[in-house]
C-alpha cells in the first residue's frame, strides 16, 4: 500500500469517528480520551489492523508502540513527511520518508535500494499532552505537512 493511499484511507476512518463523537455532542477532552487505546480497541475495531491482533498477554489488541498510555487520536504523526515517488536520492537508494524533527526515537531504515523513516520506537503523537497541544476535528488539517 501507498503512503498516500494509506493517508487518505486513515483520514476518512477517522472523520467518520470523530464525526459521530461529535454528534453525540462530545468535546475536545472526550474526544481525546475517546481515543485512548483500550476504549478504541473494544469500540472502534476496524479503526487499526493491530486492534485485532493478539497482544504479548493473550488478549486482543497489540500496540504499535510500548507505552502505558496510548492515544490514538493522531495515529501518523504530524511530523513525518513522505511522497510516494520519492523525496531524494541519496548514494544511490530512494528516501520516501523522513521525520522532519529529526527524533531522536526515530530513524532512517534501508530496504534494498529504498529508505523510509521508522519510527517504532517514537511516542511523540501518541502522548495525550502532544495531542491536546495539535487537536483539531479534522485529522487532515493537522496532517497537512505530511504530504511532499
């Protein structure tokens, strides 16, 4: 899959989440907490593939990163940045992804002759605080840097 089929697939998964939330009239906090990582596991199933996988204690729903506190509101983060054609060429392999704060939980993995940004052990939009700080309804405005 793309990055940008992916981008676009994700945006609308999410806008139809947070288009019933709020319907229900929820606001920015519970909305927010909506997305804590248990609550979506057990009501939002389709919104991962790892929310039905088997986690390390026999039970459903795996976290993409090793952290007490998940929040799934921005999924992507903010600061990743990708184009599907390729961003540059550097000593002749493709770069399709980078991190444009440099994180230091990040970096640069190489796949043959192509390099895209792993960010496996990066918590950064996943902290409840980062989300509060960039929150807006629409997932595609706080994501708007991604696309190159």
């Amino acid at each position: 899959m793309s990055y940008i089929k992916w981008f676009e697939d994700h945006a609308a998964k999410h806008k139809k989440v947070v288009q019933k939330l709020l319907a229900e009239g929820l606001d920015k906090e519970a909305i927010i907490s909506y997305f804590d990582f248990e609550n979506m596991v057990k009501n939002e199933p389709d919104f991962c593939p790892l929310y039905k996988e088997e986690n390390e204690d026999g039970g459903i729903g795996k976290k993409c990163h090793d952290m007490e506190h998940l929040n799934c509101y921005l999924c992507a983060c903010p600061n990743f940045r990708f184009k599907d054609e390729g961003v540059e060429e550097r000593e002749g392999k493709t770069v399709y992804s980078f991190c444009a704060i440099d994180s230091k939980e990040g970096r640069q993995g190489v796949y043959g002759d192509k390099i895209h940004q792993d960010c496996s052990h990066c918590t950064v939009p996943h902290h409840v605080s980062y989300v509060r700080k960039h929150f807006d309804t629409e997932w595609k405005k706080i994501m708007k840097a991604c696309r190159l």
